[in-house]
C-alpha cells in the first residue's frame, strides 16, 4: 500500500544531500538494490553496529535466570562450502514466486505485483480516468491510442484497441466501467485468484508467465575453472556461519549453555524487486544471535529475546506507536518452530507495519541438519550435571546414561535477526522533522533536523567560531582539538552562523559549541541544544566534561 511517498522524496534528498545515502554506483546510472553510505552514513551505521554489539555481546542485560548472560562473537567469511546452503535448506528453498513479463523480460515479485501495480506509472493513468467519472468506449481508446500508448505498449487495449467495445461489454455488461477494479478487468481480460496470474505487467503491461520459484542466492566461481562443481554462493544470511561454527566455539572458548554467539556482516539476496530505498536491497547487513539454551529454557529465553530486542529499539528513539512487537501465527511458523515474533516498524513508505527483526524459536533444527549433512557430532555436553548426578547411577550405567539427554543433547536456538540498513533507515525516519529555528537576524525559519539519538548521531559536537576574526577561530579550533580526540566532532567556520547551524541539524548533530566576542572576554562559550534549541552558556574548559556527562561517555 502506498504511504507517504513525499516524507520519502524528502527523506531520501536529505540523505543524499548531506551524505547519507547514495545510489551505488551512481555515475554509471546506478544498480537496482545496492546502496552506498557516505560519510554520515556510514557513521550512523557503524554507531548502530556499535550499540548492537555492546548491548548485546559486551553488556548484554541479566538473563531469565538472574545471571550474566554469556556472549561471544564471530566473524565468518561470506563464502562458505556449498554443502552449508545444502544442508540448511537454501538451495532447495530460499525461493520467492515470481513471473516474468512475456513482453518486456522482466521479473515480477508475485506477492508484490498488486501493489506494484497500483504503483506503476500506466496504471495510475488509467485509474485517473476512473476517478473522473464513468469512462466510456471513446475515453478508454483515447487513452489507449495516447497515454496507453507510451506508458503501456504491450497492454492488450492499447495493442488492439478494437478489442475495447467486447472488452467493455464482456466484463460490465455495459459500455462503461465505473470503478478502478472493473476497469482492472478489462485490461486484463479476466482475473486470476492466484497471485501473479492474470494481471498485466506493471512496466508494460505485457502478459505475465504463472509463477514460479526463483532461487534468491548470488552464485559464483570458486577457482579458475567456470564448472558446476565449483559453484559457491554469497551467504544470504549470517546464521550459518554460526551453526557451523558451534564446535569451534564450544571447544576453543569456556562457553557453556546457555550462551550466544553474535555475528555482524554482509549478505546477499538476489531479491526479484529491491524497492522501498534500502529496505529491500541485494546487499545488506545483519546481526544475528544464536542463542544456545536447554529446550525445557527455551521458551523463558525465547521471551527474554523478544523483550530485549523491542526495547533496544525503543531506547534508542523508534516511538512505540510505530513500533510493535507481532507474534506469528501458528500458520505462519517453520514446521520447527514453537514460536516468532516479527518486530516490525511503521515505515512512511507504506501503511502497513514491515519487518525490522525477527526472533524466532528455531528448536534444534539447523544443528540437526548441520550434523546429519556433516556427520559431525554437534551435541552439547553438560559437564556439570553430570557431574553433580552420576552418582545417582550405578557405575556400569554412565556411559550410556551420560551420553543422553539431559547431560547430552542437541541445544535449542533462539535467533533474534536484525538488519543493519532497515535499522538505519527505521532510524531516520523517526528522526527526520521538519519545524522552525530562528535565524541569525531572530527571525524563525523552517528547518529540516534530525533528530538522531545521541548514541546514533554521526557527529556529536560542532565547534564553531561566531565569525572568522579577531582571534575566536584559534580559540574553537583548539577546544575542537581537544574534544575531537573523544568524541566525533566537525569544525565549521564558513558561511553565517545560522546556515552553519542548520547543516548541523540535518546531520543530527545533538549539539553545536560557538566561540563569540564574550569568550574573549570571560572564557565562556555557548552551547546550543539541537532539538530544544536551548543555548547555554558554560566555561570553555568544561566544554568536554559537560558533553561527556551529556552523552554517557
Ligand atoms: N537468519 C534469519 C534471517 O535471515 P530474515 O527475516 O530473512 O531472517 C533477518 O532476515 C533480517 O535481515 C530482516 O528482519 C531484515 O532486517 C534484514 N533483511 C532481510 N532481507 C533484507 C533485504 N533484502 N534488504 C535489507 N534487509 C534485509
């Protein structure tokens, strides 16, 4: 469903107007689903990587049990043997439906295709004419013999628009249709219930192939020779890396269960149609957990996860009124799993909430598969309860009574996933605002500010000498020395002091310090507040303490 496409122009010229975001590739005309972050974006992603990391790995909160929770990380490599997406499943089934335009070749996600459609240029054209009133046989050649012509050429009207009269008739039992979706069936002829199958193409119109599954892994080359033995794949999730890592871990750190391994990195998926800015790219970032646990634990872990994960969200500014936690249906779950819930946002580019994170309770299965396709051993064993219980059993019976369940077994898994870029961007729109500030003369002007949590913002402090004379540009650049080998700071003494000011706000810098005529009188400096526009006034060699207090460093 179309949402608020214009706060999403607007959004999307502020990221690439201040170096956020930018199309990859860009002076080569682009490449559909792959983004590059400029200088603030990629600060704002490396301080979202960075809270995630220290949230969850460095200083997780205190588990279910009332203990630490235990956390390690990893850092696997994008490439990994085949046998790996075999064994979990992705060869086989990490596939969407999709169709492809008979006419013009391209490819159609078929669960997007309605909305695609409503989307595209040629049809919003002809549900114009809708709108204005019943349209008739002569209306409806017009527009296929102009319009239609140009935005649609491979639409059945506009190829043969004497087909227009028996379409008209056929489908409304009159010469006229009065509603966008009768007139939805004339183009098309007749209307499917399947998804995908019968509705025109939404580039061109042209007829669209049934559905049918198409497999969303890069592949690649490993090696010289350009041989099917030698096919890889570009990991489309992190998870994996992890699975197959589990006994490295377990047998070279002192883990025990419960406890997680955390990853952050690059996946790929050859998604059919990346849309929404960077919320479906082919290239992306994760962070992933897996989190280790008894079965009979999982589900007051899997509880804990849930919580832990919509409230890091919510500590760092996404409003609880466009944030929401869904639990999935049981229709909707894996055959493996007792429970997910979706963390899903409001994003503006639609009015239905999407998928920010999932946490799922994933039961044993992924080290299930991994030990049957490796035939590696992947049980856990708990040393401790053996320990503490074999007494209980006479001694001719421990090595069969310590090889199950409850002292050996395979750990089940909650995976809370998240996503880097759709974190990012969730971010930026809840933070992006439009109000107004005063301007140098006191005269209050719109502005465009945004609002970044602290933690987020990709510059903490600006320094700033209120004009470039008499000695205030020695006296900022050296508190901008002295702050900057703290925290990420941008010196700025060109232009009026407004215009400095509001560059600032668009990049979500939560405070600017000015050097004025007064400092060369008391030593003092203003600081201005990005979001109150608050000013105060404090000695310049508090400058560092004062924001280190404000921004908990
Ligand atoms: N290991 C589980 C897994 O990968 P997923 O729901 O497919 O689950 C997890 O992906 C998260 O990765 C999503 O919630 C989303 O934040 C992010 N993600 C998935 N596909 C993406 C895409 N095409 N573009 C950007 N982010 C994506």
């Amino acid at each position: 469903m179309p949402g608020d496409m214009a706060f999403m122009e607007k959004l999307t010229s502020l990221c690439k107007r201040r170096g956020f975001i930018y199309q990859s590739s860009e002076i080569y005309g682009g490449i559909g689903g792959f983004w590059d972050y400029g200088p603030l974006g990629v600060e704002l992603k490396r301080n979202i990587k960075e809270a995630w990391w220290h949230d969850m790995v460095t200083n997780p909160p205190i588990g279910p049990d009332g203990r630490e929770v235990e956390m390690v990380g990893l850092d696997c490599a994008i490439i990994m043997n085949p046998r790996v997406w075999e064994a979990s499943g992705h060869v086989a089934g990490f596939s969407d439906l999709m169709s492809s335009c008979r006419a013009c070749k391209k490819l159609v996600r078929a669960d997007q295709l309605g909305a695609m459609l409503e989307e595209s240029e040629w049809y919003q054209s002809v549900a114009e004419l809708c709108r204005r009133g019943p349209v008739g046989v002569a209306e409806l050649r017009r527009w296929a013999e102009t319009r239609g012509r140009k935005l649609a050429p491979n639409l059945g009207i506009v190829r043969e628009p004497g087909l227009i009269p028996a379409r008209l008739e056929g489908t409304t039992g009159s010469r006229q249709v009065h509603s966008v979706r009768e007139l939805l069936e004339v183009l098309t002829g007749e209307l499917d219930s399947k998804p995908g199958a019968g509705l025109p193409c939404p580039y061109c119109g042209g007829e669209l192939t049934e559905p049918r599954p198409f497999n969303l892994m890069f592949r690649t080359t490993v090696g010289a020779v350009e041989d099917p033995a030698n096919t890889a794949y570009l990991r489309p999730e992190t998870a994996q890396g992890i699975f197959v890592n589990f006994k490295n871990v377990l047998d070279t750190t002192r883990v025990k269960v419960p406890f997680g391994i955390a990853q952050i990195g690059k996946a790929f998926r050859n998604e059919i149609n990346p849309r929404n800015y960077t919320f479906r790219s082919r290239e992306f970032e994760q962070m992933e957990i897996e989190f280790f646990c008894r079965p009979e634990q999982s589900m007051a872990w899997y509880e804990f996860w849930r919580k832990v994960r919509y409230e890091w969200y919510v500590g760092l500014g996404l409003k609880s009124e466009k944030l929401r936690l869904r639990d999935q249906t049981p229709q909707e779950l894996a055959h493996y799993s007792r429970a997910c819930a979706d963390i899903e946002y409001l994003f503006p580019f639609s009015d239905e909430f999407q998928e920010l994170e999932g946490v799922a309770h994933r039961g044993n299965f992924d080290l299930t598969q991994h030990a049957k396709a490796s035939s590696k051993d992947l049980t856990y064993f708990d040393d401790e309860a053996w320990e503490r219980d074999k007494d209980k059993f006479p001694p001719e019976q421990h090595k069969e009574v310590k090889n199950r369940e409850p002292y050996r077994f395979l750990p089940t898994v909650i995976e809370p996933s998240a996503g880097v870029d759709r974190s990012a961007l969730a971010f930026l729109c809840e933070a992006y605002c439009e109000d107004q500030a005063p301007d140098e003369n006191g005269v209050m002007q719109p502005r465009v500010v945004l609002k970044l949590h602290p933690r987020l913002a990709p510059i903490k402090v600006a320094v700033f000498p209120l004009v470039k004379r008499e000695g205030m540009p020695e006296v900022a650049e050296a508190i901008y020395r002295d702050v900057r080998r703290y925290l990420p700071a941008f010196y700025d003494e060109k232009g009026a002091i407004g215009r400095r000011y509001r560059r600032q706000d668009e990049a979500g810098t939560p405070y600017c310090v000015t050097v004025d005529g007064q400092t060369l009188v008391d030593g003092t400096v203003t600081i201005r507040d990005r979001d109150t526009l608050q000013q105060i006034r404090i000695d310049k060699a508090h400058v560092l303490s004062w924001l280190g207090e404000k921004l908990g460093k």
